[in-house]
C-alpha cells in the first residue's frame, strides 16, 4: 500500500442516520431486499457477449464490477460482523470481531466462514436460537465492489489470500485489502484467518476518529438498532431449512382488514402513515413531475433508481369505487385501457391519485412503444401493464408533502398481492452509474434517478433524473416524402420530415426517418398527412436537403423516433420511426439536451429493491 499522511481534511464521512422506520415499512424494505439479493443467483452469471456462460477459467478473470457486497452485525453468541463479497453466485463471507476500521492501521482479524447463499444477503432478522447463527441480523451495509486495477482473477486471489478491491457502499467506501494470515499458527486454526485492511486514500480516517460502527451503528435499510430489530422479529431465517429453499419467513403484526370493493378483504393498514399528513379532497388532474436529461449518473446515497419504461404517463384518480385514467396533458383515457380500469377500481381505497406507465412487456421484460401504439391504434391483442411509481393522494389526504421513500412505501402497502396488470414500479438504491450500466447490457431504455427525500413537485425539476442507454424522444412531423422508385402506387410514404421548437417557438428542421414503417402505419400515415397538407414549409430556414422532395403539412402530428445520435450539423443519423404519440401537442416537443447534473445531496442509503420498470 502506498504511503500517505492522513489528514481528516479529505476525510469524507456518512451522514447523520434516518429515523428508524415503521415495524410495517421496515419489513416491507426487507421483503423487497430479499427479493434483489434472490434475483442475484442469476443476475451475476458472467456471460460472454453470444449470452452464454463462459468457462471457469475465463469467469475465474472476468471483471468484477456491479458484483455486490455487504456487511451484517450479527448478534449470536458474541457481537460481529459479516463481510461478504457476491462472487459466482454466493456470497464469499468473513466474520469479523471488531467490525472494519477506516484507520489503516488498524488489521481486524477476519475469519473466513463457508460461503452462504445470495439471497441471504438481503435478510435482516432473526435466526431461531439452536441454529447455526442463531441471534440478530442486521443489514450493517450494502454496495457494489470490484477489484482495484492491476488484480483481475478473484479465484487467484481467493487461493493466494491477497484480495485488492474497492467498495461503493453507504458506509464502507474506498480501497481496501483482505489478507490471509499465514505461519505455523495459522495452520493451527480450524478456518483461515484473513485481515481486513483499509488502504491509504482520500476516505481513511486518523487513529483516534471515532469508529464508523460507533457513528453508523443502524441499518442501512430500515435504519433500526439491533435491538429494534430483535424486538420486531418481523423475518425469521431457517437455516436448517437451506438445502431445501425454504430459508426465511415474515411475520406480521395485525392489521385491519379492509374491504374491497369486489367484495374481497385485503390489508392495507394505513391510518398510522396517514395521521400526519394534511387532508384534502380528491384534486383534479395535478400536472406531472418530470424528469431532466443528463448524461452523469448522481453520485452518493441520497438517489434511488429505476429502469426507464418506454410507454404512456398515466395518471388515475380513484374516488367511490370508480377509476379516472388521465394521460400526461390531462385527457381522459379511461375507455381505452377497460382492463387496467377495472384491476384498478378493487383498490382498498377510498379514494387515491396514483401517477404510472403503461406499457406492453416483450418476452425479454423489456418495454416496447411500438408494440404499445399496435394495441392501441391497430387493436393488437397485446395485454397493456400499469406499473405505478407514486402516490399523490390517498383517503382525502395530501401525500406529496411526504418523502418519495415515504410515499412508495404507503404505496407498497396498497398494492400488495396485487396481479401482473397493476404493479409496483419498485427501486435499487445502489450506486447510480453500476445499475446504469447493467441496465443498457439488458437493452432497458435508460435509468431514473430520483432524490429520496424529495417532495412531488410537478414540472421538470432536478430532483428527477434521466438517463438514456438509447437515444429516443418525440419530433413534429412537418412534411414527408412519396415512396422511392420502384415502390410507386403505393398508398404509403417514404419518409418523415422531422423538428422540434427552438425557445423562441420556431420550428427546427432535424432531419428525416424512412424506416420503421409497416404496411399498415405506411397506409396510416399517408391517410393521416394527406389530410393536413399546406402548400407551405413550417420549417424556419429549412436546408436544401429538407426541401427536396417534400410535401408539405401542417405541424401537429408527434412521432416518437429513435436515432443512433445527432451530426456535427445537429441532424439526426439513423433514425427509425417507432409510433405516433396522441399524449403530446407538438407545440411542446423541444430537442432533449442533457442538462448538468446538479451537485447531490449526502443522503444514507434506504429502500431498496430488485424488480423491474419506471417512467419517462
């Protein structure tokens, strides 16, 4: 390790940690981190780029990034920490006495122990006494680690004893070292001992800082004490149970059954979260909050993060039984979505306002527009799904007032049990440029990051941000083209003339898209442009290029176009057609610039989970 005075200049410190949460919530946080750390036994599979496995002797070498890690302060017979390091689908785990030290001169033994399943890396609970482990489980801390440059076969380092490798936790930051001990005395010990060690770098910390176990001793998911949670015993793992995948279980404190319209009785308990949030009646339509372009992912623990779905906003109002479904620019689409409106109408609710995405799922659970458009204006059979992301009101009481985390959980309670049409859009809290990257290997759209303490607020603000793995968004159609030679007596169209408004409101030529097209939208569309053909360009100053061969027309059909990226002469290259947008009036569709990001808020780490698709 290299040689570095330590200086509590450069030391950068966890904030402050959140007030403990509800026994309701805490377990909720706990349900849906077991569910990530689950999703894991195959989400970290390496692949080769075909999509198969690769072999041990590649995966052995293979980069370690977006691997997870995390720290649980076990209360057994004595007091400790588990480390553990996510690595070919387990977790590869050490018990340390003393928990880590940011002073790098501090070696704390680290007992290696056999290696556990992933999914125990989301438990946070109790294990019965006369189990191994029996005792208290805390979820210390959670992130993502990988090797440091320079060491990039983990098994060799496993076999060696000299792991290099960074954290991106909540609490546990920087480069770090684990060490296995050797000597007569060592081979003595019935399992390896190791030493865990931080490097020099800009997160040590002097000698006689006070301990990170001591400033952050709380979960880093439910904020709660050791004591809080063994009170609680809301999750239990058997471990006797392992082998057979029957692991851990929740209980549950009563709650008030409440009845649903269709005559079921589910649970949804929510006066406690209610009592101190303002009453309301039922608002009209409330203008959506908007994500901002960027091209940075946020940095710090304050983001929560969800995958980008590529559909329509929806906005439901539910009063008395009866479900009102609004798109973005407040029109009544009620009518054409009947399935979604009659899951919705069985809500445990009074009244709600619910702010969401429909979308239609391909096979690889990636969101598809085009499909989307098919159902809607060809009548496709294609079932349409409602993944919900907030809640703006519910039972006469103003939610927007309430934190983001807070409001999702009210809204995890609401929806729960709920079936494939109506679902939670739920959220990771890991670090914000890791999802982003393993979102785009799954070919999503794009991530949204959002501050978790922020308050609904609609309009574009930075609080929400957006980043797209593909580049995607809405443009005028202006005029279009007659179908090349050879494709003459066609009823169709062989391009599209494309722009958006400048911030004075003039209209920009960017270019044009001839592909895209089936048989049945090239018919559609030159129905559609036929109707509102001008003698005139609406183009300010179009080029040469724009003017050859166009027909003109009046500016007020949107499509949503997808393109590789702009040219140097800000035009389009590559564009392709994926569907008209009814949701937008063309006088609002502007060029998506990426806006830089604002400086984050330190927040601690909370709710986190594994499932799958947010909004635009």
């Amino acid at each position: 390790m290299a040689n570095k005075k330590n200086s509590s200049a450069n030391t950068k410190k966890p904030t402050r940690s959140a007030p403990a949460r509800s026994s309701r919530q805490a377990a909720d946080a706990i349900d849906r981190q077991l569910a990530r750390y689950r999703s894991m036994r195959d989400f970290t599979v390496t692949v080769e780029p075909s999509g198969k496995p690769v072999g041990r002797k590649s995966a052995a070498k293979a980069s370690s990034s977006s691997l997870p890690f995390l720290i649980q302060k076990h209360a057994a017979s004595h007091l400790h920490y588990d480390f553990r390091l996510g690595w070919n689908g387990v977790l590869k785990s050490w018990a340390c006495a003393k928990g880590p030290s940011y002073y790098p001169g501090d070696r704390r033994l680290a007992v290696q122990v056999e290696d556990h399943p992933m999914e125990y890396g989301g438990f946070e609970g109790i294990i019965p006494a006369g189990q191994y482990g029996g005792g208290t489980v805390m979820l210390w801390d959670h992130g993502t680690w990988e090797l440091q440059p320079g060491h990039t076969d983990v098994d060799a380092g496993l076999r060696d004893g000299s792991l290099k490798f960074t954290l991106r936790g909540t609490k546990m930051k920087g480069n770090w070292t684990l060490v296995r001990m050797g000597g007569k005395a060592a081979a003595k010990q019935p399992k390896p001992n190791w030493l865990l060690i931080k490097e020099h770098d800009s997160f040590e910390r002097p000698e006689h800082d006070r301990p990170i176990t001591e400033e952050a001793p709380n979960s880093v998911v439910t904020h709660r004490s050791i004591e809080q949670i063994a009170a609680s015993e809301d999750h239990v793992w058997n471990s006797k149970d392992s082998a057979k995948e029957r692991t851990q279980h929740r209980k549950d404190s009563p709650v008030l059954p409440v009845k649903a319209r269709a005559g079921k009785t589910r649970s949804a308990d929510l006066s406690a979260d209610l009592a101190k949030t303002p009453k309301e009646s039922l608002p009209r339509f409330i203008d959506p909050q908007l994500a901002t372009s960027t091209t940075t992912p946020p940095a710090g623990s304050g983001w929560i993060h969800e995958l980008k779905l590529d559909g329509y906003r929806i906005q439901v109002h539910l009063h008395d039984g009866k479900a009102t479904l609004y798109t973005r620019t407040g029109l009544d689409w009620t009518h054409r979505m009947k399935t979604i409106v009659k899951e919705l109408e069985k809500l445990p609710a009074q009244s709600a306002l619910l702010d969401g995405e429909v979308v239609v799922l391909r096979d690889d659970g990636t969101t598809s527009f085009a499909d989307l458009q098919t159902a809607f204006q060809d009548g496709t059979k294609k079932p349409l799904t409602y993944f919900v992301f907030d809640l703006l009101h519910l039972n006469g009481h103003n939610l927007r007032v309430l934190s983001l985390l807070k409001r999702k959980a009210i809204l995890a309670t609401l929806l729960r049990g709920y079936n494939k049409t109506v679902r939670l859009s739920e959220h990771l809290d890991i670090d914000a440029a890791t999802f982003f990257n393993k979102a785009c290997e799954l070919h999503a759209e794009g991530i949204v990051c959002k501050h978790a303490d922020s308050t609904y607020i609609s309009g574009r603000s930075s609080s929400w941000l957006k980043l797209k793995c593909i580049h995607e968004q809405e443009f005028v159609i202006a005029g279009f083209t007659l179908p090349s030679k050879g494709h003459t007596g066609i009823h169709g169209i062989g391009s599209l003339l494309l722009g958006y408004r400048d911030g004075s409101g003039k209209l920009i030529y960017a270019g044009r898209t001839g592909t895209g097209f089936t048989r049945k939208t090239h018919s559609q569309l030159r129905t559609q442009l036929e109707k509102l053909h001008q003698s005139k360009s609406s183009f300010f100053d179009p080029p040469a290029e724009a003017r050859k061969d166009a027909i003109w027309v009046k500016p007020s059909l949107v499509a949503q176009v997808r393109f590789a990226n702009w040219t140097a002469d800000n035009l389009l290259r590559q564009a392709s057609f994926q569907g008209l947008r009814e949701d937008k009036p063309a006088s609002e569709v502007v060029r998506e610039e990426p806006a830089p990001r604002p400086a984050s808020r330190s927040l601690e780490g909370t709710a986190v989970n594994t499932s799958k698709w947010t909004q635009s």
